[in-house]
C-alpha cells in the first residue's frame, strides 16, 4: 500500500512540474507576441509592456561586399521609428517557429521568421531573445536578428 501511494504521490509531483514548465514557456511566447501585437498595430505602449527599462537592440547583416556587419539600434529609436509609421504601411514580421528554453527567471526564444512590406516580401531571418522574469512578467532584455533576402523558406 504505502508502495501505491508513493507512486501516485509520484505522478502528482511529476505532473505538476511539468505542468508549470508548459506554463513558463507559454508565460514567455505571451511576452514575444504581445511585443509583435504592438510592432503591427503600431503601438509602442504595448511594446513597452513587455521590454525591460534598458534594452540592447542588434543586427547581423552582409554588405554588398558580402562582409558581416553588426549594428546596434537604440530600442528608444526603433519605437520612435515603429510609432511614426504611416498608417498607409503594413508591416509584418510573420513568426515561423519558437524555440524557448528557460532556466529558473532566465529564457532564450529563437524565432526565424518573414518580413512582409505591403503584403511583399521583403526578407527573412531569425529573431533571438533574451528576456528575464521581473517578478512575474517576462521583460525581453535583449534583441539580435539576422536579415536576408537569399536562403529564405517557401
């Protein structure tokens, strides 16, 4: 008997933590699309709900020469640029995958993703995000993406 109990005990115990790791890993996509809600409808408020106070903002991208550059962007210039988009652009970052690990209040979320201008494609790539949990917000606290116009899915 006691044999049967410290099983059920068991799964109890096992389901619950596997339950809440589903739980942490929904918590953080929640944060990465409220920030793309916001990029599409153009609001930055929105935006800011889920960004932490300092945020580093980096790209990967190639010359024509085919050098490797990486360039850093303020997040306070990139809201300002997403804020004072017209209202006659539509832009959409179409996400085609997350990869999300977590540790404890740490996550990564891999995303590669389309970019569309007007309803065309303009290119492809792959987000990454850092994010930390701020007493139960998922805040992102770094973002880096790649950008091309070549090697992009169908």
């Amino acid at each position: 008997m006691t044999r049967i109990i410290r099983f059920i005990a068991f799964l109890i115990v096992t389901t619950a933590i596997g339950q809440n790791s589903v739980d942490v890993e929904t918590q953080v996509k929640n944060s990465v699309d409220t920030f793309f809600e916001g990029f599409h409808k153009g609001d930055t408020l929105l935006m800011k709900s889920v960004l932490a106070n300092k945020v580093v903002t980096q790209t990967v991208t190639k010359n024509k020469e085919g050098k490797t550059l990486l360039g850093t962007e303020s997040m306070q210039d990139f809201l300002k640029v997403i804020g004072a988009r017209p209202a006659n652009q539509k832009w959409k970052e179409k996400l085609l995958d997350y990869k999300i690990q977590v540790d404890g209040n740490m996550a990564h979320v891999w995303t590669p993703y389309e970019f569309w201008f007007n309803d065309s494609f303009s290119h492809c790539g792959v987000n990454s995000f850092q994010l930390f949990n701020d007493n139960g917000t998922w805040k992102i606290i770094y973002l880096i993406d790649t950008r091309r116009r070549a090697g992009c899915q169908d």
